[in-house]
C-alpha cells in the first residue's frame, strides 16, 4: 500500500499534479491541477494505484465497472481487470451520456462506477443515472483523486485513492491574477 507522500510523488514526477496558475472548467482559477489522465501513460504505475483502489471495494459485490468517456475509459479498463470484472463506458451522443457500442449493463448487475478525478461529480452521476435507467444497480464510486473536499455524496460508497484539498478562486479575487501570473488551461474540456 502506497503512502499519500508516495503517491504525491509519483503524481508530481508523472506530472499528475501541476502547481501553477490554471483556469479550471468551472472558470475559477487554482493553483494546482490534476491531469489524471497523464497517469494511464504509464502501465506499471496506474496497475499499482488502480490496485490500491480495488482493494478499498473487496468488501462491495461487484459485478462490472463503467466509466464515463474519455478520462474513465482506461481507468474503467483496469479497475475490471484488478476486480476480475466485465468493463465498459459510456459516452456523449447529442450531449447526453448513453452505452453505445453494444455495450449493456444486465438487468441487476452490481456497476462500480469510476472516474479519475471527482471535483463536484457531475459526469459520474450521469453514469449512475444511466446505469439505473437500463436497470443496472450502482454498488459504488471509486475514483483517483477525490478533489471535491468532502462535498460529493454519491449516496453510494465513494472511495479514492488520494483526496485532496484544491483551493479555487473566483477570478476577480484570484491572488495568482493579482500577482500578474498569466492564468493556462491544461484540460479536456472547454470553458464554457
């Protein structure tokens, strides 16, 4: 089992956790940023820490592991294969996330639902939704890096690997822009 120092370390060498001046999807800003999806570069590393959050379900019945496209996909993939389970994912058609690809989820079948990052949870919910919907159970939430503060309740066990505290700032209020430090977007997603 891997330290959180141990776990920090790997994130900062496999450049996981940038420290700088970032515009979040939000639009706040913060001086750290998780890009979890940097981790699934590396085989070896994200085997060690999607085992680590394997273990933490070995007392859940779990029958499948979904995860939301893009960043889940990878991490879907190897938490079904540390847990022995079928994996899919779910995508966006016409802004709505939907099992595409012929994949189902069986009627009563116990899904793990994972992500590698949490902030306020939104994508994982629409996947618990859709789960439901087509008559799936959800037994959990299991994610990378919860960054939500505590604030996420899934209304299902959620565990993590390493929960962190990232400070965000409205941008009027933001001391890194009143420093005069020029504000990057490093993500996936578009700033709305």
């Amino acid at each position: 089992m891997l330290s959180r120092e141990e776990i920090i370390t790997i994130f900062k060498d496999k450049e996981v956790m940038l420290e700088g001046h970032f515009l979040l999807t939000s639009g706040r800003h913060s001086d750290k940023y998780m890009q979890c999806a940097k981790l699934f570069q590396y085989a070896d590393v994200s085997e060690v820490i999607c085992k680590q959050l394997a273990e933490q379900f070995a007392d859940i019945e779990i029958d499948m592991v979904a995860g939301p496209a893009i960043g889940g996909i990878i991490m879907a993939y190897e938490m079904g294969r540390q847990l022995g389970v079928k994996n899919v994912f779910a995508e966006r058609e016409n802004g709505k996330m939907t099992f595409r690809r012929g994949f189902e989820i069986p009627k009563g079948a116990r899904v793990l639902v994972t992500e590698d990052v949490v902030t306020t949870g939104g994508s994982v919910k629409e996947v618990m939704e859709l789960i439901r919907a087509v008559g799936g159970e959800v037994a959990g939430v299991g994610s990378i890096v919860d960054r939500s503060n505590g604030a996420v309740d899934f209304g299902v066990p959620f565990r993590a690997v390493l929960a962190m505290e990232v400070i965000s700032y409205d941008p009027d209020g933001c001391p890194l822009c009143q420093s005069g430090i020029p504000a990057v977007k490093p993500g996936s997603r578009k700033i709305k």
